[in-house]
C-alpha cells in the first residue's frame, strides 16, 4: 500500500473514549459502561498486554488480613511519608480508603490471590508500608490484575451480547491502535486522532469525554523495566491539549534492576525479593543499607543485622530492616557504593535471598524471579545472589486532576493511573501504583460518565472536529518517506543516552541545564525523520510519531528537575542535597509555550487537613514543614529544641 | 561480540524468507537480534513485542521452527555456525512479517460463559483455601502467547476446525473457572459440544511449548475430559437430569460466534 496523501477516516462516535488499556484504562472503562455509557478502549498493545502485566509485587490496600492493626489511616500515612509530604492529600486519602473495596470487587470478579490460613486474601510485606499489606499472587500480581480487568470486560460484553445482540454494544476494545493527538474545540475536547497499528489506517474517535490511561515514559531512559509502550504520549497529549502537568521532576528508579547480561539491563526484579527476606550486600558482603538510614526514617528502622532479622517474624518488637526504606532511599544507596567501587562485577550490588530462605520456598514465593534469572541469566537464585541495580521504573509527575473525579484543567479530559501526577508526590510506595490504577480509574470513568450526561447528549458537529483530524493525518504522514532523513531509531537511542546521563538518579544544575540545550538539538532533528516502507504495522513510522511526545516529556522533566533547588524522593540534585520545607509546600507545574517548548509555573501543594496531620508524630512533622505550618504544639517543641 | 546468519519471513501470508548479516553480543536473545535488524537494517521489519521479559506473551515467533517467545530464546542455544530461521506463527493469518491476526484467540474467549458466583454472597464473603486455589492459579499464570493455540495440530493442521475448537488455552480457560471454588456455572457439556475438547487427543504438544511450564494437558485438558465423561455416562447424573433435580448446564454465551463488525 503505497502511503496516501489524502487520507480517509473511519469515523467512530462515543459517549466516552479510554485511551490506554492497562489497570486504570480497563477500570475506567468498566466505570463508564456501568453508568450506562457506550464505551471504547483504545489500546496501543493486543488486550490485556498493557504494562501493568508486569507489575509484580502486588497491590497495596489495609485490608488488615495480615495484621489487623492496619487501617486507611496507617495506609494514608505511609503513603505520605513515601512522598516526603508532597503528596495530593485528598488523592493520598482516597486511596487509602478505597482500595481494600476495589481488591475485594476484583477478588468478586474471578481473582485469585493467594491465602491466609484462614481463607482471605494474603498480604506481603513492602518497601515503606508498616503492615504486610500487598495483596498478591506470588509475583505476578500485575498479570492477575489485568486478567480479571479483561475477563470482566469479556462479561460485560457478553451481558450486551445477550441483551442487544452484539458483544460490542456499549463497550468495545480496540487493540494495536495508537491515539496521536486529542481534538479540541474551543477549549473543550472533542474525542481523539489515531492509527490502526494492523494497516496504518487513520481513526477519529468523536466523545465528548475522553480519559487518559497511557501510563508512564521509562522509554525516555537507556536503562529502564518499562516497555516500548511508555513513551509519554498521555503527558504529551494533555500538554499539547492545554492541560498541565505537576511533579514531573520526580522519576522513580526502581533499586533493583537486572544488570547483567546487557540485553536485560534494566528487568525489574521486584521488590518482594526484600519484602520476604532478601538483603542488599556490597563487594565486601557488607549489609550496607544500615549505614543508609536518612534521620527522616531513624525512628523506624533497626540498627543491627540483629533487629532487623528479629522483625520477619515479631514485627511488634523489633524495627523494620533497613533494606524496606522507600525506593529512592534505597536506590541512591546502591548507587553510591557502586560509585564508591564496592559495586558487584557488572556494576550493580548483591540482593540475596539464597541464604535467608529454603529454596523450595523461594520456588514458591518467587517463581518468576526464579524463572527469569535462570532463563536470561543462567543464575539460580536459591543458590547464589542476583546482581542488582537502579532501572528506570516510573514517573510521579503526570497530568495534574481533580482528586474526586480525575478531571484536568480541559474540560472532558480526564486521567487516572501513572499518568496522572500528585497521589504519590515525590516518590511512590511500592503496592502502591496497583491500587492506584482501580481506585483512580474507577473515579476517572465515574467522573467521564457524569461529565458526558451532564453535556445532556449536545454534540460538537463533525465539520469543527475535521480540519484538526486533518492536519493530525498530515503530521503523522510527515515521517513515512523513503526519503533521506534520520533514522527515528538512531535519534531515539540519543534521547535516552541523553536522559539517562544528564537527568538519571543524580542530576546537577549544569547537566539539566547541558541535557535542555541537548534536547533542543534532538527537536531539531526530529523533524527530519524518515521511516522507510509502508503503512501496514511499521515500527519505525510508529516511534517516529511517537518520539515528539517522549521529547516534549522530557523537556518537561528536565526543565522542572532544574528548577527544584532541592533534594526530595525521586529528585536528588547534587548541587541541593537538602530537603527544604519551603519547597514542600510547591508544586511545580509545566505547560506547553509553542512547539517544543514549556514553561514551569509554581502552585500551592494543598494543606493536609488538620484530622490527618495528627495522625504523625509531632517530631517528624517538624522535619518536613515550615515552622509556620506545624500545628501549634509541634511548633513549640521544635522551639524548645532549638533553645 | 559474533556475527550470525538470520532468516527472517518478510511480507504476509505470501512472502519469503529474507537472510540477514547481523551482530550478537554476549547474553542476547533473538528479539534483542530483531530490534538490531530494525535499528540498523530494515526499520520496518514488523515484529510484536512488549515487555522483554517472558511476562505478556507478545512475542511470540517460530525459531528454526519450534514454537517460542522470541524474549526468552537465548543465542547461546544456537550452535556457533547455526543459521537462525524466524517465522511467524502458522496457525494465524500473517499481517506482515513476524505479526499475526490472533483475533481467534479472543474471539474463542468471549464464548465461554464468564466466571458466576453464587448471587447470594458479596465481595468480601469468599474463604478460600490456598490448597483450593492453586489448581486454577496454575492455569492463570497463562501470559496468553497462544503458542499452544499455534502448536495444536486441531487447528494446526485442519483450518475448518477452528469454528468448533477453542484450542487449549480455552479449554484450559474452562479447567480454570469449572475448578474456581466459588464458581456456580457448569459449563461441562459445552466443553465438549462447543468448544470441542473431544478434538484433543493428548498429544502434550501444548504443554511442551509452554513458556509458563504449565501442565496444560495433564492439569487441565484431562481432568475435564473425565468430568466431561462423568457427567455424561454417570447413571445417577442421567436419573437427575430426567427428574430435574440436576442444575441445569450452562449455555455457550448467545450472539458472541460471529461478532458483528
């Protein structure tokens, strides 16, 4: 097929568009279809391949199976604590209050998680969370989820089928399709512009709501556990639609990635690996992550092998091991003693878990881990320890949205999941991403719902929606030339040197400022791509029209990484290596000036509210808040300190 | 750091196999060697591909003609000399290249009748015992790369089996939710009438081609041919079902075999 200059649409009309088909994409469609609303899932992958198969630990929700001490409450507060106290409280609140509902609806679905003795499901320990609180099923939690999103999905289908006589009714996946640009009129949205993957046929999606699902942008980095699905288009399509985007400075490296062979860098090995035993040891076979504890977290966590061994099985009497402090804590331990040269042979350290546990139970606890090393790395991790390193893992900037209903500052667009900013503030808890995904997809496709009833069925006609579809076609056609351009592979390979050098684990002022005059150069070049060969599934025409938005994302990153003059969870400026509280209390907040470019604004992080701040203890408010801030006897305290 | 010979399948279901010079580096497996084609010599080679590491099942390809996810097949099982053959899948149609239409598959998932819990009970009220669990557990560990669909000579081989025969991921999909403890429907005598579990002949080809090492034939497909066959032939179920004592069967979902465009 011989690429067409005048292109045709198919035309499809909807109450409410999803774009994205992993947790939150999949949980906001159900939402919607529930409310009544003809639904569509606009899936860039196959159904039920989306990203969030990956996941591995399990998704985080108190439950109180495991120990019934755990609450919301206790939840909130870890959560929050992850974050260094930059978290969208009200987001932060509902999802600890929600999450036990939406694990035990999916359990209802056909879920099943693995069991308590006495037949609940059973929670693990995490990173950063006080209770075993991560419903899973051995180490493939994400897989379970997704399943059970699409199998009820199927069901729902099947309800339309027997009631309207086609499955597709009121609700219908459509695979390998990528959205390129949302359509907007004057200033509300209108639906959105794609590709088929199938046949590079062009596709116009006319809803007067659209949630975006799209998930996260690891593909920005050379060493990452994100697939090629994550190149940012969410982020990139809000901006260019007139939304903003918050706390995109804050990028989560996952410390433990695979390190060896090179063909695997970056393949997360997952958290439960600590969460049920596993140690961080350096060259030397020093537990090195005692010397690590930030004064922050001194208070719950032990100081000796000793206590720290005593806590797996009498977590009331002793502290926790260091190896569980929050993922950006961990990662920068590991790599400074990399850097320190008390690194393994590859580069990484030595997570192991072959000396803290038998190795039929490890077969049980981790199958995957176990699988995966002795598939692509010819080690045995019951025998011998994993070499690990930090892996770009995810973003906690995304779309800023309202807390209750996921809607951004356009109206009829919404987002939920990794591409939505402010539920984790500066850094995520792991667990936490899973219940995340149901709690604020199901809002974002309530919230969708309400927003297209409330339009009361009024439509914005075909003619104003065209010309916009139009020009999208024109652009997304710029790069299929047999041409003499640039290799979209070859510019893609730079972005990531690029990202991973300049804006990684450690930034400094220089290097932000070096990788925004870097970025500006890889523009230039973008507009020179040539993909050869036609439009029938062309990957290289693909990342072509997706590396203007894994661009624009990064500009993003790193003009606002820039701009914080601080220290804080997944932003660790050499040149600011404190934590300031007078950065705490700002949001920075990028929007799109002109092609390419962005602008950084600052905006309030909202107050927690005075019920919730009481659930910390004065002291360690005192570490985080302006004096200003802090509720009056901690205030005092802190004077009393100071004198 | 070596250079090898790749044959590649370029074009749909009419095409051929193209040969390539290409380098392979130390712990690489052949999806890095087909991302190295596309960065390097032929950015449109068409191959589906997500997560890179054994978890989504989308890569599935046949190397040197055995059914394999390309993620998960190391250089390192080659001889040094070996030429290296990747095709697609033969069951389904080609789009282009290493890409297939597996719509089959989840045309074949929207017919079986979803998983029914007793409407009496709510979310929260399930006790189950993880001894109860683990037989459906091991058959959701499933990452759907439909290479047992594509290994299984039923449809393999016989095209005008494919309307009656759900291949064993489905049937497997049946084991999984007839084993569910809280699960009320019964779908046994549509196993055999609509999905066509009497087809398998247990040849294991299935199993063997498994990337999750699920025991697809011996955990799933012949336990539920025997419960097939005892609610078939068992005198006191035929006695049931005459008076009507015996639950009813549940039906194949309606309207879903030939889902409209």
């Amino acid at each position: 097929m011989a690429p067409s200059r005048a292109p045709d649409f198919t035309r499809h009309t909807y109450d409410v568009v999803v774009i994205g088909a992993g947790g939150a994409g999949l949980r906001a469609a159900i939402a919607a279809r529930e409310q009544g609303m003809r639904t569509a899932v606009i899936s860039k992958s196959l159904f039920g391949k989306a990203h969030t198969v990956m996941a591995e630990g399990g998704a985080a929700a108190a439950l109180g199976n495991a120990n019934p001490a755990d609450e919301w409450r206790v939840h909130f507060r870890d959560t929050v604590r992850g974050g260094k106290f930059l978290n969208d409280p009200r987001m932060a609140e509902l999802h600890a209050r929600e999450a036990p509902e939406r694990i035990l609806e999916l359990e209802y679905w056909g879920a099943l998680f693995d069991r308590t003795a006495d037949g609940r499901i059973s929670q693990r320990n995490f990173g950063g969370h006080e209770y075993p609180r991560l419903a899973h099923v051995g180490d493939r939690t994400g897989l379970e989820m997704i399943r059970t999103l699409q199998q009820r999905i199927v069901a729902l289908q099947q309800a339309d089928a027997a009631e309207l006589g086609d499955p597709d009714a009121r609700l219908r996946v459509f695979p390998e399709t990528a959205i390129t640009e949302l359509l907007v009129h004057e200033g509300a949205v209108t639906g959105a512009f794609g590709y088929r993957r199938e046949d590079g046929g062009f596709v116009v999606f006319e809803a007067p709501a659209v949630v975006l699902a799209t998930g996260g942008i690891g593909k920005m980095f050379r060493t990452t556990s994100n697939s090629w699905e994550y190149t940012g288009d969410g982020h990139a399509l809000a901006l260019r639609a007139g939304a903003s985007l918050i706390n995109m400075e804050f990028v989560q490296f996952h410390p433990t990635g695979m390190v060896w062979p090179p063909s695997v860098r970056g393949i997360l090995v997952t958290e439960s690996v600590r969460g049920d035993g596993g140690v961080l040891r350096n060259a030397d076979g020093k537990r090195f992550m005692f010397d690590y504890v930030p004064d922050v977290f001194r208070a719950q966590y032990a100081e000796t092998e000793a206590e720290a061994d005593g806590w797996y099985d009498d977590p009331a009497h002793h502290r926790r091991p260091p190896e569980l402090l929050p993922r950006d804590e961990v990662a920068r331990a590991i790599n400074s003693e990399v850097k320190a040269g008390r690194g393994s042979p590859h580069g990484g350290v030595f997570l192991d878990v072959s000396t803290r546990l038998p190795a039929e139970e490890i077969r049980r606890r981790l199958p995957s881990m176990h699988h995966q090393f002795k598939e692509l790395a010819d080690v045995d991790i019951t025998a011998e320890a994993m070499e690990v390193g930090p892996t770009c893992h995810y973003v906690m900037g995304g779309v800023r949205v309202d807390a209750e209903t996921a809607a951004t500052d356009v109206p009829g667009l919404f987002a939920a999941g990794e591409v939505a900013g402010g539920m984790h503030g500066s850094n995520r808890l792991g667990g936490n991403s899973l219940s995340d995904l149901l709690v604020f997809g199901r809002r974002a496709g309530l919230g969708a719902a309400e927003y297209t009833a409330g339009t009361g069925g009024r439509r914005i006609p075909y003619e104003a929606v065209e010309p916009k579809a139009r020009e999208a076609a024109e652009h997304a056609l710029a790069s299929l030339k047999q041409g003499t351009g640039e290799n979209p592979y070859t510019l893609h390979s730079d972005l990531q040197d690029t990202m991973n050098d300049l804006v990684g684990i450690i930034r400094r002022g220089p290097e932000l400022t070096e990788a925004l005059e870097r970025l500006s150069r890889l523009e230039e070049r973008s507009t020179g791509l040539s993909a050869p060969g036609d439009r029938v599934y062309n990957p290289g025409w693909h990342l072509a029209m997706s590396l203007p938005n894994m661009l624009v994302v990064s500009r993003a990153i790193a003009a606002a990484a820039l701009e914080r003059e601080e220290s804080r969870g997944g932003h660790t400026r050499n040149d600011f290596p404190e934590m300031s509280a007078r950065w705490r209390r700002l949001n920075l907040e990028v929007r799109v000036d002109g092609p390419g470019g962005v602008t950084v604004g600052r905006r309030p992080v909202p107050d927690i509210p005075p019920e919730l701040l009481a659930l910390f203890d004065p002291d360690e408010l005192a570490k985080y808040l302006t004096k200003e801030e802090l509720p009056e006897t901690a205030a005092d305290a802190d004077e009393e300190e100071r004198a | 750091m070596s250079e090898r010979v790749f044959r590649v399948w370029r074009g749909a279901d009419e095409g051929d196999l193209t040969e390539y010079r290409v380098e392979v580096n130390e712990g690489e497996v052949v999806l890095d060697v087909l991302h190295r084609l596309q960065a390097t010599q032929t950015p449109d080679l068409a191959v589906r591909w997500n997560c890179k590491a054994g978890k989504c099942g989308s890569c599935s390809v046949e190397i040197n003609g055995v059914p394999r996810l390309s993620c998960m097949t190391r250089m390192s099982v080659f001889a040094e000399d070996e030429v290296v053959t990747v095709t697609p899948m033969r069951t389904f149609p080609v789009i282009r290249d290493l890409v297939c239409d597996v719509s089959f598959n989840y045309d074949k998932a929207r017919e079986i009748p979803s998983f029914t819990p007793d409407p009496a009970t709510s979310p929260g009220d399930f006790r189950m015992a993880q001894v109860d669990v683990e037989r459906s557990q091991e058959f959701r560990k499933c990452i759907e790369c439909f290479l047992c669909n594509n290994v299984c000579h039923v449809i393999r081989d016989h095209e005008e089996n494919k309307e009656h025969f759900s291949g064993p991921r489905f049937l497997m999909r049946v084991a999984e939710l007839e084993m569910h403890p809280e699960d009320t429907a019964d779908r046994r005598a549509i196993a055999q009438d609509e999905f066509g579990l009497g087809y398998c002949n247990i040849t294991k080809c299935c199993t063997e081609v498994c990337p999750e090492g699920i025991r697809i034939t011996d955990n799933a497909l012949i336990p539920m041919k025997e419960r097939v066959a005892d609610r078939k032939y068992d005198p006191l179920v035929w006695l049931g079902s005459k008076i009507g004592v015996r639950p009813k069967d549940t039906p194949i979902v309606p309207n879903v075999r030939h889902p409209r465009e």
